[in-house]
C-alpha cells in the first residue's frame, strides 16, 4: 500500500488504523469508494472545505449525505458559508478531490465531524489519495487535528 501523508501521521501518532486501497478508473463520487470496497455507507464519511470571506472550514460528514451549508454555517457560529471551487483544494489542502482528507492538510483549520460519527468505533476516510482510505475511530482523528462533533445536517 501506498504510504501518504496521512498513513504517515497516524503511525507517528500512534494511532491504530487499517489501510483500505481500490482500483479507480474515474472517479465520480464517495459512492465509487463505497461500492469498490463494499462498505456499509454509513461509516463512510467525505471531506468538504468551506470559506466565509477568508476563513477556510472543514467538514467531515456522511460520503451520502449532501452538505446545507445554511446549517453548518450557523452551527459552527459562521454567517455564511460556501464550497470552495475545486481548483483551488489541490493548492489549498495539498489533496485532489476524491483523495482529501482532514488529516494531513497544509494548515489545519477549524475542522467539523458530523454527530453521526461520535458513537462509532471506527468510520472510514481518505488516506490523501484516490484509491486509498483509512479505517479509524473518529474520536482518535478529532483528538488528532482538533476537531469537534456537531450536527451538520
């Protein structure tokens, strides 16, 4: 298996975490990582930056579920908050869409896990690149990068 960043990081850390990789031919969306791996959709979880003017947010919410930035914005105490465009997540993350993860980011900014995640003993995420996800326990990665559990949907 590939080692990223993010393999990396949590073997320096010390946190436990099963590597997963597929064959992608183009991806499309967090449905082509569920199917290729054939995982329950609820423990796999995708990775969405945010700006408000020139503050950068990360969520981490259920690969299925779409993001009401209207929600998140006032529950994480933003006015507002919109998608960043797609060509700037490379030189803003390090990461390319469909590979990004809240581990491992240029910066870490202010970073945001979906409630469902809290109760569960491991999720899925991006191991930093297409292909590759790590299996981990939400509360290990939001110690990690400070993240915090909030309703985002």
């Amino acid at each position: 298996m590939l080692k990223t960043n993010v393999i990396r990081i949590l073997a320096q850390h010390k946190i436990a975490y099963e590597e997963l990789a597929y064959e992608v031919k183009e991806f499309k969306s967090g449905l082509d990582t569920v199917n290729a791996l054939n995982l329950d959709p609820n423990l796999v979880f995708k990775t969405i930056v945010c700006k408000n003017q020139n503050k950068y947010f990360v969520l981490v919410i259920p690969v299925l579920k779409e993001i009401d930035l209207k929600k998140a914005a006032k529950n994480i105490g933003q006015k507002s908050l919109e998608l960043i465009p797609t060509k700037e997540l490379l030189s803003l993350t390090g990461y390319e869409r469909g590979g990004c993860s809240p581990i491992g980011m240029k910066k870490l900014w202010p970073t945001f896990i979906a409630n469902e995640a809290l109760n569960l003993t491991h999720f899925y995420i991006s191991a930093g690149k297409i292909g590759y996800q790590v299996k981990v326990n939400p509360k290990d990665i939001a110690k990690l990068i400070n993240a915090k559990f909030i309703d985002l949907d």
